[in-house]
C-alpha cells in the first residue's frame, strides 16, 4: 500500500515452522526453515519436531 499500511501479515508457514515464533522474534531469531512436505498431512512431522530456541 502506499500509504504505508497493510492489509494483512501473513505468518502461517513462518509459525508452522516455528511453533515458538513469539520467542524467536523476541530474540531476533533464528527461525527454523519450513519444511513444506510436512504440512498438513501424515503424520506429526513438522509439528512436534523443530527445534525450539534456546531458552525457550
């Protein structure tokens, strides 16, 4: 938009990806990259298995 808004912010793949994300932003970072064969089929892979940031 040019006036410097938006008319949304997408996080789906980012946020599968990282089931902490509020912490990794927080932390500026890392961030797990996504794993998109896993997405919403099969079985618990890529929901259960990233790896959380330290301290989280």
């Amino acid at each position: 938009m040019t006036d410097g808004t938006a008319d949304a912010a997408v996080f789906g793949e980012l946020w599968l990806a990282n089931p902490d994300l509020p912490e990794r932003v927080r932390a500026g970072g890392p961030y797990n990259a996504a794993d998109r064969a896993s997405f919403f089929g099969g079985d618990h892979r890529g929901y259960t298995d990233y790896p959380a940031v330290d301290g989280a």
